[in-house]
C-alpha cells in the first residue's frame, strides 16, 4: 500500500471539472507542498455508506487519510498538510496565525454567504420570496467582497507571501463562476487570477478534470 496519504473526490463531479468542489483546494495544496497523493473516487451513494461516513460524520468529500489521521472538513485538511510541509505557512509564529486567520475569514466570512446564495438557487428558486432573498444574499457577498478587496488593495497576496490563506480564499472566490459579481472587484479577479497561474494549481485543476473527462468519456460509451 502507497504511504502517500489518500483524499476522497466526486466520482462524477457536479461542476463538471471546474474544479469547484472541496476536492480541489486539498488537491492544489498537496501540490504546493510536492506532496504526491492517492485519490479514492466516491460516488453520491457510497458518501453515505457507513464505511464512508465512518471517515466523514456528514457523508461529504474531501476526507484526507494518512497513516492513522483520518481528517473531514477541507479547511482542515489545508492546515494539516501546510503543518505538516513548508511552504503554505510563514515561518514566524505571529505570521502563521495571521495566515490561520485568513484561512477562517475565506471559510467562515467569505464562503458561507457564497454557499447560501448557491443553495438558494438550487432549492428555493420556486418559492415566492426568492428574488428578494437572492438580492440580499447578493448584497451581503458584494459587502464582504468590497471590504476584502479593500484590504488587498495592491498587494499580490492577503498578507505577506502566499500562504493556506490565499490558497482557500481564491478558491473561495472561485465559486462565483457564472454570476457577474466579482467583475466589480478587479483587484478580487485579478488575485483570483494570480492564483490560478500557479503551477500547483494547474496540475490540481488538471488532475480533478481527467476524473470529470474519464467519467464523461465512460457516460457517452454507455449511451
Ligand atoms: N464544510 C465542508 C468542507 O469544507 O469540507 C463542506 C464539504 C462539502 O460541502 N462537500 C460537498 C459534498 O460532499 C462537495 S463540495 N456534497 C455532497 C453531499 O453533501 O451530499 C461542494 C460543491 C459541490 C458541487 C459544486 N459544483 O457543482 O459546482 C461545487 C461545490
């Protein structure tokens, strides 16, 4: 068996390779760190398998398995691996915590209005008050995306040199993919672009988009 350590993926990604499920922000620090690893493909059904949520108590992806540490919640599973690898982290004490903070802010400050506003498009689009709530959901993110950029400003990354925090920020802020709400923010789409150029990222954008191709190639033989 691969001492590498093994995350879990979509078998059939809802984003259609877009990288826009949880998977990839684990992918593209595993490869900031050069950090080589096994993926287990899960399909809808298997997440909610007790064998799977025995490793995810919500029977979701990414799980993150290494030797006898078996971690759920991406955010989590991005400070394990920058804990455990440089490069993801500054080296002083005071400017990791910063880093930490910022990787709280992307998850806690930044996604949660982002998800909310998704998942009302999905589940709440037939209901009568959904035009109001979505133009709430769409004041509050442009609120946070005014504030941040304001504090990014000029600056390449959110505080100092690229750290955890930028890595999930930008994929954060990928998420509003397909809504024109970050084209107010230039500095924001600029910095969203500043990450994907990194090499890590295009290796881990192009290892979750063979899994969508493989899986769509599989589809059409099967029609
Ligand atoms: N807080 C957890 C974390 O950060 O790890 C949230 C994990 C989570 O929501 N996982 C999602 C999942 O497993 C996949 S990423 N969902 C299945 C389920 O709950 O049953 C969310 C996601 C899904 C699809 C798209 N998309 O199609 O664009 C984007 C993001």
């Amino acid at each position: 068996m691969s001492a590498d350590p093994t995350i879990t993926a979509f078998r059939r990604s809802p984003d259609r390779g877009r990288g826009l499920a949880r998977d990839m922000r684990v992918r593209w620090a595993l490869e900031e760190v050069g950090q080589p690893y096994d993926v287990r493909l899960v399909s809808f059904f298997e997440m909610k398998e007790a064998q799977d949520r025995a490793r995810h108590p919500f029977g979701q992806i990414p799980t993150f398995e290494a030797g006898d540490l078996v971690l759920f919640e991406s955010g989590a599973i991005v400070l394990e691996i920058a804990r455990r690898h440089l490069g993801l982290l500054p080296a002083d004490a005071e400017g990791q915590s910063r880093a930490i903070a910022w990787m709280f802010a992307a998850i806690g400050t930044v996604e949660a209005p982002i998800v909310e506003r998704e998942q009302a498009g999905y589940l709440e689009r037939d209901r009568p008050w959904f035009a109001d709530r979505q133009s709430l959901l769409d004041a509050r993110i442009r609120g946070r995306l005014g504030d941040l950029s304001n504090w990014l400003g000029d600056a390449a990354w959110l505080d100092g040199p690229f750290s955890a925090g930028d890595l999930l920020m930008v994929t954060v802020l990928r998420r509003l993919e397909g809504t024109n709400i970050l084209e107010a923010y230039p500095n924001l789409a600029t910095y969203v672009a500043r990450g994907e150029a990194r090499p890590a990222y295009a290796r881990a954008f192009a290892a979750q988009k063979a899994v969508f191709d493989a899986s769509h190639k599989e589809d059409s033989h099967a029609n």
